[in-house]
C-alpha cells in the first residue's frame, strides 16, 4: 500500500513539473560559451523528433530533458542579398546607389531604404562590376559605343558584390577548403583604379555563406552552419588577411537551456578604416530566413513542432491522472523563431530579444519594419495572416487566418498596407489594414488564375504582380467525382493591380510571357527586376527550355514555384524583355534582347543572363559570355562585348 502512494506522489510531482514548465519558462537570456568542453558539449547535442513518443513517456522523460535540454523536434531546411546615398523613385520604391554619381542609372533593387543588398551585377554609371564563372569583370561603359574590359578579378567562387565608393566587396565561397566544408570567403578592393585593383582587406569564416547587407559605411556578413570538429575540439578559427586567428569563447553566445550544435557567424567592417579588425561574433542558433532594417537584425528559424491532442488540464478532468496511460494524436504545426539584434553603431551587433510564433515565412519580403515594430506575414494550416510585435518582441496584435487551404505565394509591406498573395488553384490579392497595430484587418480580396510571387510597389495606389500563369485539370471519374487534380503551368505573367479602393482591389492589365517552357530569375530573386516608374520601364531575363514543363498538383502541396525555376532540363535560349508600363496603356512589350549561349556553354545552367540595368538613355544587358548595349527608346544595338577572352 506503502508503495502504491509512493508512485501516486511521484505522479503528482511530475505533474507539478509539468505545469512550472508551463508556467513558468525556462529562461532564454543569452550568454556566452564558458569552456571549450562546453562547446564540444554543444556540438554534440542534436535535436531530433520522434513519432512514437506519447504524452506518458514525454512525461517519464521530463526530468531528463530539464538536465539534458534536448527538444523533440526537427528543423525545417532554409527556404533563402557603397551604400552613401539611397535613392527612391517617385514611387517610393527602394533602390541602392552603389557610389555618388551625376549620371542618371539604375541601381538594385533593394527592400530597406538605407540598407544595401549584395548582388551579381553592380555598377556606378561608368563601369560595370558583373560575375562571369571565376572571374569579377570590371568593364568600363563610359562610351557606350566603345565598351571594354578593364580588368578582371579572379576569385574561387565568387557569390556577390557590394559596391562603396571606391571600394569592391566580393564576397565567394570555397568548397571543401579547410575541415572539408564551405567557406565564406571575403575579399575587399581599391578600385579608384579600376585598370589595377588592390586587395586590401580580406577575411574568411569556415561556416557556408548566407547573406550581406551594406549599412552607411558598416559591412555586415552572414555565415551558418554545423560547428566543425578537429581533434575532439570545436573548430573556433577564422582567418583574417591571411592571418589564423581564433574566435574567444566569450564572443560565442547561446541562449540558455537551448543548446545548438549550429552556429550563426556575423561579422561587421567599417569599410572607412579597414586597418581596424573584423568583428566577429557567434550565436548557436540556426537560420532559414531573415530580414534586416537599418537599425535591427531580424534572423529567424523554421521548424515543426509536434503536438498531442490533450492538455494538461485534461489530467484533471474525468479519466483524472489515469489518462497518461493513453496513446493521444499528434498534430505538426510549424513554428518561427525570432532573434532580434540591435545594430549599436559603437557596440556593434548586440542581441535584443526572441519569441516564438505559429506559422512560417516564405522570404526576407515576408518581413517589415516599421516605427520600431516588426510586421511579419506567416502562413500555417490554418491560414495565412500578419502578426505586429514591439520592439521588444512583444505581440501587439494580429489580423485574422484567410485562406485556410491554400499556401501562401508572395507578401509586400507598403507604409500602413500589406499585401497577400495565396494559392491553390486562384491567385486571391488580400488587402491588410495595418495602421492601428492593435487590431491590424483583412480589407479587401481579389481572385484571379495563377498566382503571384513577387510584389513591387507601382506608386502609392498601384501595385505589380508577377509569377506564374497556371491552368487546372481535374480528373474525375463516371460517377462525376473529383479523383486526382494537376496544375498545368501555361506561362509567366505580370499583372498591375489598382488598390487606391482598399475594400475592393481589381486588376487593371495583365501580360502572359511565353509559354509552358518560360521560366525566369524574378520568380524567387526580385534583384533581378529592372523598374523605373519615370522612364515607363519593366524589364525582366527570360529562358526558355526545350520541352514543356507541367506538374502534378499533389495533395501534400508540392510548390509549384520551386519545381518550375528547378525545372532540371537544359534551356535553349536567354532573353531579356523590355516592357512599356504605365496606368492607361498597361503592359506593352517593345522587344527582346537576345543573349544566344555558346556551343560550348549551352547546356551549363551556370551559365546564364545575369542583369539588366540602364544608364541615361542606355540600356545594358550582362551574361556571364558578353555585354549588350541598347538604345533604351527604340532597343537598336549600339554595341556588344564579349567576356570569354583574357584581360
């Protein structure tokens, strides 16, 4: 009997357990890495998921999960961009300015006023910075007739640029370098003569690059992955001008009771006084998106989280303590954490706060910054909808799920409004009502065929969609019902929305580009996009395979977007568009530049059209082969360079 109330007590204890969890969390303040057995500690740990565990083992194994911190669950794999002046058109559209110049030309197009976004193609009005397979290529277009190469740049992989006065940032990777991973590898150059660039910084992380941002003056540099081991010690080394050096413990921070064995490396420039070292810092936490202002860091993380369906409540109610002998359903929601950090333009990067929230993201765009609060667009199995938190991550308010059976496609932020883009077989254009941060609303809807995945601000009123044009084909069977469903993708499109009635959006014009073999980089890489309000232009690249593309649509909701950009058949040629836009007339092709690939490049899919840009009345097309000029009013060839040769 004595033995009998021993494990009733037992019982209640865990129970008591249970709900201080619940109650009471567990206390998620960052500090920094103590020993190096610490480390290996962390790096050993994993997190993992299991789907047979019930809520009575998870309650056997409680105690050992508050001394060993291991958490059931798995993450979900990342989804995933000389600034002295930033420039917006009249639209209000934000676009960098890679270096103060007289000369009217296009910049990137970027998502924060003030933040600059690494790209494959920069220029300054009188050259062109552009990626072509190893080689950074320095062409010098002050005569658009007459264009050349003025030098080039070898690097291993090179991924990115950044351009700041007289200053290149380029940012490559090195694959199966030091400890047999990638490396993030990063390599600053003076080229106020841009016949004879110097190297005069350069530093490398041994974690996989993720992303760079350009702020004023300071260069911030994403990297992420797995700790490395070598000889049963975590790997803390990084090099700096060629120089190895080793990460102190104290600048390696983790949040407590939430031990990682991925790290996210950041580390910051001052491009003005490069004699200064790098600061690096390192959080073990793991990332899938991320989104940055000019005075915060937003990076977040994705996974799934199980769930059973009893409460601890339940434990109280009829079947009483006897129902942790049950076996219970799970359900799977997916999860975003968000890391929030300061950017202290004296302290550096210096970490603020962090919450969780039901739902993920589907980009960088799916994030906003405003007056100090975060807007995020999350989509789950309920729906799609935005959440407004403080600045300390503190939830202010939320709108309600709208479309609980589709997925959400494409989210934009602009000044009070969100816009929200969802699919299953109609492309809905939602409206969201975000100035009373409280109590933000779904306003408007507006339902068309395909679906949108990317939205650029047209003016205050006027929005652009573009994505994919999608038919569906429902196969049923002599009874009339419905037995299996495919999405036939039937070309590219971009759509003008007219959202001055905020209750009743319409669609004021629309284009099909191509056909079902026309697929294009603007569908997950807005930098890709070439837009000016002023001068009436939409440009985007296009490929066009050789066979037709389709794909079944399949009950567990495959993404159409990813398979069609994915698509793994050779393309046969590459063209860039050339579109007239405006309010009364719409969309209005003027013509298509070419760029044929070589016999020997064909069937590269590394090899490919790259950007386009305008400079005064010129407009530049860049490949990784060669260099178009055009007359930007009527598209006659003015000249054409090719980058094969030796410089």
């Amino acid at each position: 009997m004595k033995r009998k109330y021993n494990i009733v007590i037992l019982l209640l204890i865990i129970i008591v357990l249970v709900f201080s969890c619940s109650l009471f969390p567990r206390n998620n303040d960052i500090a920094s890495v103590k020993s190096e057995d610490q480390l290996l500690h962390f790096s050993k740990s994993s997190n993992y998921y299991r789907e047979d565990f019930n809520l009575f083992e998870k309650i056997l194994m409680l105690p050992f999960s508050v001394f060993y911190n291991e958490s059931y669950i798995y993450d979900v794999q990342p989804q995933w961009d000389d600034v002295n002046v930033v420039e917006e058109d009249a639209s209000g559209v934000v676009y960098s300015t890679d270096s103060v110049s007289s000369k009217d030309y296009s910049k990137t197009n970027i998502q924060v006023q003030g933040v600059d976004e690494a790209d494959i193609v920069k220029t300054d009005g009188d050259y062109i910075y552009s990626l072509s397979n190893n080689d950074v290529v320095i062409t010098n277009v002050k005569d658009p007739a007459n264009i050349k190469v003025e030098s080039k740049i070898n690097e291993k992989i090179p991924e990115d640029l950044i351009l700041y006065k007289d200053k290149l940032v380029i940012i490559s990777t090195n694959n199966g370098h030091d400890y047999g991973e990638n490396n993030t590898i990063v390599s600053i150059y003076d080229i106020s003569d841009k016949a004879n660039p110097k190297k005069i910084k350069s530093f490398e992380l041994y974690e996989p690059y993720y992303t760079t941002r350009c702020i004023d003056n300071k260069l911030y540099v994403f990297s992420s992955g797995y700790l490395r081991e070598k000889n049963d010690k975590v790997v803390r080394d990084y090099k700096e001008d060629n120089k190895v050096k080793e990460l102190s413990l104290n600048k390696i921070k983790y949040l407590k009771n939430s031990p990682n064995n991925i790290q996210t490396l950041i580390a910051e420039v001052d491009l003005n006084d490069l004699d200064k070292e790098i600061d690096l810092n390192s959080y073990l936490i793991d990332i899938s998106n991320g989104y940055i202002s000019e005075n915060n860091i937003y990076l977040i993380n994705e996974e799934y989280n199980h769930n059973e369906n009893v409460k601890p409540f339940d434990l109280f109610g009829p079947k009483g303590i006897f129902v942790v002998f049950e076996d219970f359903e799970f359900s799977y929601d997916e999860v975003t954490t968000i890391y929030k950090f300061n950017i202290n333009k004296n302290k550096g990067v210096l970490y603020s706060a962090k919450t969780d929230v039901e739902g993920s993201t589907i980009n960088q765009y799916s994030m906003d910054e405003k007056d100090g609060n975060l807007r995020i667009a999350l989509d789950s199995s309920e729906g799609s909808r935005i959440a407004i938190f403080d600045d300390k991550l503190h939830l202010l308010g939320e709108t309600e799920n709208v479309a609980p059976d589709e997925e959400m496609r494409a989210t934009r932020f602009v000044g009070d409004k969100a816009y929200l883009v969802t699919y299953e077989t109609t492309d809905p254009l939602f409206v969201v009502d975000l100035s009373n941060v409280k109590d933000p609303k779904i306003l408007g809807e507006l339902k068309i065929p395909g679906y949108s995945t990317y939205l650029h601000p047209y003016d205050d009123t006027h929005l652009i969609g573009i994505g994919v044009e999608t038919e569906e084909i429902i196969n049923r069977d002599e009874f009339g019902e419905v037995i299996s469903s495919r999405s036939i993708v039937t070309g590219m499109k971009m759509s003008l929305f007219d959202v001055s009635d905020v209750n009743n959006p319409r669609q004021l014009a629309q284009t099909t580009i191509g056909d079902s073999r026309t697929v294009s980089a603007v569908l997950t890489n807005p930098k890709a996009l070439l837009f000016s309000k002023e001068k009436e232009l939409i440009a985007i690249p296009v490929n066009n395979y050789q066979e037709d593309f389709s794909i079944e649509d399949y009950e567990d909701g495959d993404d159409i977007t990813e398979a069609f950009v994915d698509y793994n058949k050779p393309y046969i040629s590459e063209g860039y568009f050339v579109y007239n836009i405006n309010l009364e007339d719409g969309f209005k092709l003027k013509g298509v530049i070419n760029h044929e690939k070589s016999e020997l490049t064909r069937y590269n899919r590394n090899s490919k059209l790259l950007r386009g840009l305008y400079i005064e009345d010129d407009l530049f097309t860049v490949s990784e082969e060669a260099i178009k000029v055009n007359k930007l009013d009527n598209l006659d060839e003015i000249s054409k360079l090719s980058l094969k040769g030796d410089k």
